[in-house]
C-alpha cells in the first residue's frame, strides 16, 4: 500500500506531535527554556549511566535546509538523478504534467562529512541504530523500510526526510512558547544504540512540582494481558516510583515534565531512562488528556501513589499520533466519511498486523 505523503513544510504545523486528539478546553503554558531542556543533547550526560547508549552528531545548516525542502531526494543522488526519475513518475499523484519540478526547490544533496560521521557512530554503536532529532524519532516514516532500524547513513537520512515529526522539531520546535523564534540556533542528530524492545514495557510518567504523579501505559494502541493483573501493576509502580526517587528527581532540572522509562523483564525488571518531554501539548498525554492531568497535578502529594492507567480493554485503546500520518492511501480512500478516531484505528490494527519485526514478538520502544 502506497502511503500518504507529508513532506509538505505546509503540512508539519498541526500533524508532527499532535495533542490528544479528543480535543482541550486548556493549553498548559509552555516555554522555551523548558522546551531546550528537554532536547537529548542537553540531558544525555548526566543520565548516561541510566539510559540507552548513543551518540549526538551536531548538523550543519545545510543539512537542515535539505530536510526542510520539500520532496524527497536520495543523499548523494543530483539534481539530474531526481529530474529523470521525476520525469518518469510522481509518487504524489501518479503523474504530473512536465511544467513544474520540486527538484528545483531541493538543495544539493551531498553530505560526505555528515555521512562519515554518521557511519562511524553506527559502528561504535553496534552496527544498527534509532535515529533521532533534538526532541523526536522519526516514528510516522516507519512505512518506507517497516521498521525504525537503520544500518547505514542513506537509512538514517531517508527516515529524518519523510517524517512529520522530525520536520516539527525543524519548524515548530516553540510552538505554545511565549517566544518569537521557531527553532533552536542548532539541531543535533541522536543515534541510539538498536534495541527490541517490548511496546509493553514503556511507560509516560507525568511530574509536577517535582512530584511524579500519574503513569500511563505508552503504547497506548496496544492491549496487553499481564498489565490487566493488579498486582502485576502495583509492582510496576513501585519500581517506576523507586527508579524516580533515585535517579532522576534531583537531577532534572525542571519542576514539572514529563520522562518516558523502560522496564525490563521480571525478575530483574532493569529499568532504563528513555526520554524527557516539555510538559504542554505538544507531548502525547497519552491515556490522559491534558486539562486532567493540570487537575490531578493540583492534588498531588509526594506521599501518595501515582495515578497508573493501562488498555484494559479493546473500547480503552487509542490510536497512535504517528498511525495518522503513516495512514495508506487506499485506507484514506476507501473510509472517506467515518470518524478520524475510527480511521486511525483502522489503520492502526492493519499496520500492526504489517508491521511485526522480530522474532521476540517486541516493538520499538524508544521516542
């Protein structure tokens, strides 16, 4: 299935880190300063010990500026490549009529330094990566290679190319910010280590005043057996709280945000820092909505248990922000007139069925 494009600038202002898609009546204030902490290069040191090994690659403005072009053109690949491969068919609509070319739009595409640089990280990393911009990964480009795992420089580039989410960090990096800059003066590359991890085992931990006080399961499309068990659920708690408590309370420099953490296996259950998140609505609440979470926020008390929430049931799930923006064409054809939440659903189940990577039943558990 022919996936819809979005690599319009146009496109990336409303679809790269949606809010809850049932709507808000309120906007948590956002600024800019707790958005740049947030940014992986300006928390990996201090929490290294803690999280997945990886590296950051600062990117040349050039670079930027190709990832902001609209279309999408090969690293390497010239301007005469990507004409007469237009020339030969569009993959926006099938055809085109000869007058125009977005190749003229596209700056060079050559990037030998980057390239190098890139490849050498890979290696040190293992030989297979999840790539990243300074805030996101980009999850809704999953369709061009069914998978976020990247081997080479071209995977990592390609991927970052075709993603909302990515261009949002380019081009929207402080919306909601009392602030009149877009973007950062740099953008790093973040290449983690690859992992397969189990989507189950992620969960968005929700903090205000330095009090940890709500934890939603992550993959929130998903519904799991085993996190149905209520003391299954009770001993995820205490081990999210207790990993909290000892490693990154003291340390994060803001008062109120939002962190996402693996837990590993029983009996074991290694825990592992996966990412920071500004607290407002460009980060998912995932099983929460916002205006809910700024009221339970009010109520917290250090002593008291977060509020845990989980898919007990199929009516609990909720379709991924990125599932929209890898939704198929003939999808978005075939169910013109149903409800987002139901179209998304749709093709959430079927890229679920399409999109399963590895031989321990396991996703991709890093944002």
């Amino acid at each position: 299935m022919a996936p819809v494009p979005r690599n319009s600038p146009a496109a990336h202002s409303s679809m790269a880190r949606p809010a809850d898609a049932g709507g808000q009546d309120e906007e948590p204030e956002m600024q800019e300063s707790d958005v740049m902490a947030c940014t992986f290069a300006a928390w990996y040191s201090k929490f290294r010990p803690i999280t997945f090994k990886s590296e950051v690659i600062p990117l040349p403005e050039d670079f930027v500026k190709y990832l902001m072009a609209d279309g999408i053109q090969a690293v390497g690949a010239t301007r005469a490549d990507d004409d007469e491969r237009s020339s030969n068919a569009s993959w926006a609509d099938g055809g085109g009529d000869g007058e125009s070319s977005s190749s003229d739009e596209i700056p060079d595409a050559s990037f030998p330094e980057l390239e190098t640089q890139v490849q050498k990280a890979i290696d040190r990393l293992g030989g297979a990566v999840l790539p990243k911009l300074n805030w996101s990964a980009p999850k809704d480009a999953r369709w061009l290679q069914n998978t976020l795992k990247c081997t080479s420089p071209d995977e990592v580039f390609m991927l970052l190319k075709a993603s909302d989410f990515v261009a949002h960090d380019l081009c929207h990096s402080f919306d909601h910010c009392a602030t009149s800059r877009t973007r950062p003066d740099e953008f790093t590359l973040v290449l983690r280590r690859w992992r397969d991890l189990h989507e189950s085992s992620e969960f968005r931990c929700f903090v205000s005043d330095s009090v940890l006080f709500a934890v939603s399961q992550r993959q929130t499309g998903g519904l799991f057996k085993h996190l149905g068990d209520q003391s299954e659920r009770d001993v995820l708690m205490r081990e999210i709280k207790g990993f909290f408590e000892e490693y990154i309370v003291e340390d994060f420099p803001l008062r109120r945000y939002v962190f996402d953490v693996y837990v590993g296996s029983a009996p074991q259950r290694k825990m592992r820092l996966v990412d920071f998140s500004p607290w407002g609505p460009t980060t998912d609440p995932c099983l929460f909505d916002w205006p809910e979470l700024a009221g339970l926020a009010a109520e917290a008390r250090p002593e008291a248990a977060p509020e845990m929430r989980v898919v007990l049931e199929e009516v609990d799930r909720r379709p991924r922000a990125e599932r929209y923006s890898e939704l198929p064409l003939e999808l978005a054809q075939l169910s013109a007139g149903e409800g987002l939440e139901d179209l998304i659903r749709k093709a959430d189940d079927l890229l679920q069925q399409k999109g399963r990577r590895d031989e321990h039943g396991g996703g991709e558990g890093f944002s």
